[in-house]
C-alpha cells in the first residue's frame, strides 16, 4: 500500500520536496511461511500531477530490480561486499 502527501510549501528542510511517501510492505517468506511487513518513508521532487501514489510504488520496486540484476551478480561474481578494498583507486578498479 503506499500513500501520498503533497508537502509543498511546508517549510521543509528538503527545498525541492513535493511528495512524501509512506510504503507498506508485506513479505511472506515461501519456505517457512513467515510474514513480514515493513513500512518505508520517502519524498521525491514528482508532483502529484507527475506520479500518482501507484507510480511511486512501482518506482520504489523498481530500485529491486537494479538490486537483484546488477549488485547480486556483482556481490556473487566478486564478493563485493566482502571486499576490503576502500582507499585509494581500488574501489573504482574492481
């Protein structure tokens, strides 16, 4: 479920904020049967006009996508995030 709420011209310290977002996620794990649900905030600079409270939570899923294509295959091919290389030109070298 998510929801949305038009926050311009509210003062917040985030000056290009038209929208904040509230997404309720239910996860039910196949294997054991165990549900989870986990509630997520966001703002975004789309209006209203822009992104409905239904294409803010297809954006939202869609950042899984790059996470299971790209960071998943990367983490597995290379342990990336086992990686100890963090100074200099090595990170941008692996």
């Amino acid at each position: 479920m998510t929801r949305a709420l038009t926050v311009t011209d509210l003062g917040l310290d985030f000056p290009h904020a038209a929208q904040a977002v509230r997404i309720l996620r239910h996860r039910t794990d196949r294997t054991t049967g165990t549900v989870s649900r986990q509630t997520v905030y966001a703002i975004t600079d789309l209006s209203s006009h822009q992104a409905s409270p239904q294409r803010l939570g297809q954006l939202a899923r869609s950042q899984w996508t790059i996470e299971n294509r790209l960071h998943f295959v990367r983490d597995t091919s290379f342990a990336e995030d086992a990686s100890k290389i963090r100074t200099g030109h090595g990170p941008e070298n692996m």
